[in-house]
C-alpha cells in the first residue's frame, strides 16, 4: 500500500470525527445513505471548500426548518473526498444519497450508471427553473439529454493583471489578449529582485498543473488525443505550448514555481509579489474581498488565446443522486434548495453577497445587490463560463469532452504522472522534451486501450 493510500485509510477510519449533522445536534458515525438516520434524514457528502461550509451551517435554518428533513454531513477534503465518492459509487454501497461531484466524475458516473436521472425530479419542480442554469453548465452535467448533476457554483478562467502597475509602464492590456501579447506584457514589468511579471502554476497534478495548461495547449493547436485515440502528448503543437508555459513561468514567473498552486498564486497576487496571474474566476471573490491589499486594484481579461476564440477552462461542483439511495425525492428536495434560486439570498443575508456561490444561475447576474459587490469581475466572470465549450475546445474533434481535462477515468492518474515531469522541467531539472516524450509512452497506452475497445 502507497504512503497516500495508508492516508485515505487511516482518514476513513477516523471520518467519524470529520461527520457533522445537522437537524439532529449531536456527532454521528457513517450511518447508512440508504436507510440510515431514519426516513426523514439524508446522508451528504460533501468536500469542505468555504461556500459549502457556509451552507452546512445554513441547513437547520433554511432546509431542515422548513422539510422536517435532516442532514447528515460528511465533509472531506477534495483529494479524500474524490476518493471516497469512487469507493462509494463505484460499489453502490447506498451509504450516501447526495455527494459533492465535479463535471470530470459525473458524465462518466453516468455513463457506469451510478448517478440517477434528474428529469424526473425537474418536471415535478419547475420552480427550481432549470433553463436559468447556464447553458454551458447544463451541458457540463449531463449525457444523451439526461441531467446527472446540478451545480453549486461554477468557474471559468481569466487573466488577472495589476492595472496600476501596467499603467505605470504605459501598458494597455489588450481586450483580448494573446499568450504571446501576455508573455510580452510579463518581460516588461518583470522586476526580479521584487515584483515578478506572472504567476502560473507548476505543483504537479491533473487539477494543478495541468488545469491552466491543457488550456494553453488547446489554443496552441494541440490536443491530448485525436477524435480516433492517437497519443499526442509529444506531437509538435502539445510540445509547443508546454515550452512556452515552462518558459514563461521559468523566466518572468514566481519563485518556487514548481511547487505553486492555486492558493500559491492566489497568496502571490494578493501580497504583490507578481503582477499577473492566469487562473480560475472564483479567486476575483478573495481579491475583491473587504480588507484585501489588492481590492480595486486589479483588472480581468478573457483566457489568453492563440489559435482559438476562446480557451477559458469550465469546472463546477455540483451534487448528485447516487443510484441506490432509497431516498430520492428527499434527496432532490435538498438539491433543490442548495442549488436553488432563493439560496443566494439567504447565504447573502447572513454572509454577505461576496460568499453566495456564483458562476451557475443566470439570474445571478442581473441581481443588483450581487452586482454591486462584484461589478468588478462579475461579466467577466458570466462571458467566460459562457463561451467555454467542453465538446469543442480546441482545433480539432475529440473522443470525449473535456477543456482542462480529458473526461476519462485513466486521466487522473496519466496527467497527474506527466504533470510531475512538466513539474521537474520547471524546476530546471529535465527538459520539456523529454517530459512529453515519456508522456507519450503513458498516454499511448491509454489510447490503446480505448482504440481496443472500438475495435480498431
């Protein structure tokens, strides 16, 4: 057993102490999701980002008051948490009635039959008004017209920069820049002894490294794999792309690059160690935020682009019906109010509008108190997630949907492997070329697999 699978065991040993409930007032064990805590009571598990802990808290108010149902609570990180929902939908052990999934997990939960329908549920509750979704999100949750998953909040990608600091050097950013305009831009007000020109991530993994990446890779022309299961991670236009994002961060970056995630660059922008930064939207919400260093001072652009349009990654997390729950309907009602259009309000009532879950609704966006909070990056949120296309992100067909991800099983294990080498040639100690080269052996076996399975 791996040191991090010693880590997931001892972790599910004692996710007893990570259980809260809701309703009931006092600790619980694992109970079980299909009849478990009684017929008025759900089991949930949910990963512990802040928003949803902020609807935790608002359940005994706002859901249980008003059901009569209560709520059982297994909050885990995001790595445990994905892990812990693979064991649980993979068996159907009916432990849970409603997790926390991404738009990665649930097409291919659905495809395996693991994720119930929600059109059923929809039809009998048209007041949870499933058009106001928006429709990239739509899409991003369901297969062959079947809705698998509604979301909790959703994000896209852009390119956040320090307006002082480029107007300080006479520097205009372009309403739609390039990557090359963007490397440009970063060697101008690169200061090495102090402010460095971008920030990008470098800790290797799949949801790390390779988020901002593979959209970089898209819009150079590459893609992970051809419409027909040819391995392309070392083609020349994948090769392309990665030279220039291990580049860029190598030279005009932050320092510790190759260990620099989300909440590094985030830490970085915020502090004023770097003057750009290519990440998700939801990161506008904490530099907007009342006491932040930063509040005002920065502007958003769209995804950096060269080939394509647009390149902005979609992701959202997003709650599902696991298939063998016995509880259904009191699951969608749960649903229903989580992701509903009355939750913003009643999140912003006792959190403010800077913590209501943003980035799935339409209606959102022509809320004024909510904009009044986040005219800043609010449309440049919205035009982001709009324009994102799983199906077509790049300049040629794929086998699967995917913008930052390619929606296979088989790819949280491949990009997290090549990410780690990608990783050491930011870190200087191995070339692109032969990170993509092993790559390639990885990814072609993958490939072959699937093109066996078509019967090519």
């Amino acid at each position: 057993m791996t040191a991090r699978r010693r880590r997931i065991a001892a972790l599910a040993a004692g996710a007893v102490a990570l259980t809260t409930v809701t309703g009931c007032g006092a600790a619980a064990g694992w109970g079980g999701g299909g009849g478990g805590g009684g017929s008025r009571t759900i089991n949930v598990l949910m990963v512990n980002n802040p928003q949803m802990i902020d609807l935790q808290k608002l359940t005994d108010k706002y859901f249980t008051a008003k059901t009569g149902i209560r709520v059982n609570y297994t909050v885990l990180p995001e790595d445990d948490l994905r892990d812990k929902a693979s064991q649980e939908f993979s068996s159907q052990a009916g432990q849970y009635d409603v997790a926390t999934l991404s738009n990665f997990e649930i097409p291919i939960y659905a495809k395996s039959g693991w994720v119930e329908p929600m059109n059923a549920h929809l039809a009998k509750d048209p007041g949870f008004d499933q058009q106001d979704i928006l429709p990239s999100m739509r899409a991003a949750l369901s297969v062959d017209g079947k809705v698998y998953g509604e979301p909790f909040y959703g994000e896209s990608s852009f390119l956040m920069y320090r307006k002082d600091v480029l107007a300080a050097k006479g520097i205009t950013m372009p309403e739609h820049p390039t990557w090359q305009q963007v490397a440009a831009i970063a060697a101008k007000i690169d200061n090495p002894k102090g402010m460095r020109g971008i920030c990008l991530r470098g800790q290797p993994g799949w949801g790390q490294l390779f988020a901002p990446l593979t959209t970089v890779v898209n819009t150079f022309g590459g893609t992970w794999f051809t419409k027909d299961w040819q391995a392309k991670v070392d083609a020349p236009a994948f090769t392309k792309a990665t030279k220039f994002y291990v580049d860029l961060v190598r030279t005009h970056g932050e320092p510790g690059a190759a260990q620099a995630g989300f909440t590094e660059c985030l830490n970085d922008l915020t502090q004023g160690s770097v003057a750009m930064w290519y990440d998700a939207t939801s990161a506008a919400g904490s530099l907007e935020a009342n006491g932040s260093p930063v509040k005002g001072k920065i502007g958003y652009a769209p995804a950096p682009v060269v080939k394509t349009e647009n390149s902005g990654w979609l992701y959202s997390w997003a709650w599902s019906i696991e298939s063998s729950s016995a509880k259904k309907d009191a699951a969608w009602k749960f649903i229903s109010w989580a992701s509903g259009k009355g939750y913003a309000q009643e999140a912003a009532t006792t959190f403010g509008w800077s913590q209501v879950p943003s980035g799935f609704r339409s209606s959102l966006y022509a809320n004024p108190e909510y904009l009044k909070v986040a005219k800043a990056f609010a449309t440049p949120t919205l035009n982001a997630i709009k324009s994102a296309d799983p199906n077509d992100p790049g300049v040629q067909p794929r086998p699967v949907p995917g913008i930052q991800f390619v929606d296979i099983p088989e790819f949280t294990n491949l990009g997290t492997e090549i990410s780690q080498d990608i990783s050491s040639a930011i870190a200087g100690k191995m070339s692109v070329e032969s990170a993509l080269a092993k790559g390639q052996q990885r990814a072609e076996d993958v490939a072959a697999d699937y093109r066996r399975r078509a019967g090519k």
